[in-house]
C-alpha cells in the first residue's frame, strides 16, 4: 500500500462527512478527514479545476494546520504566503 492513503473512505464514510471536510465543498472533491487525507489532496492538488485552486489551496492549509501536517508543495504554500502578505 505504499504512496495509498491506509484508510481510504467508503461510501458510506464519505456521505457522512460534512461539507467543511472537503477541499471543494460544492462537489463534495478532496476530502480530508484526517492527516492522510490532507496528504493525498495535497498529492491531487494539480487535478483540480483552475477555478476552484485557491479555495482548495486554502482549505489544504487550513486542515494542514489542524492536523499538524507539513505542507510542501510551492504552488499551496503560496496561498499562504498572499494571505499573510510576505
């Protein structure tokens, strides 16, 4: 299972979660739960629509902080560095 989340979420699992677990909400995409799963939308990010990159950028963060995960990609970590203006 190397480079696959452990856990990955059933259906079930899936419809259970609220829409503030997902990266993208209004389509219920890259959900994130947990450590693991902040990790693998961080992986995905790049698949994601242009039009929906920053809200998901800024929700990858925002669960990064809340589950102690060290994000490393360029491109989400310059959402953070614009909202805080460095």
């Amino acid at each position: 299972m190397k480079g696959q989340i452990a856990d990955k979420l059933n259906t079930e699992e899936r419809c259970e979660l609220k829409d503030e677990d997902f990266g993208i909400p209004e389509t219920r995409e890259f959900p994130m739960p947990d450590a693991p799963h902040v990790r693998a939308a961080e992986a995905y990010f790049r698949y994601a629509p242009e039009d929906k990159k920053e809200e998901l950028a800024r929700r990858i963060l925002m669960k990064a902080r809340k589950f102690g995960v060290n994000i490393q990609s360029p491109t989400i970590l310059e959402w953070d560095q614009e909202k805080s203006g460095r």
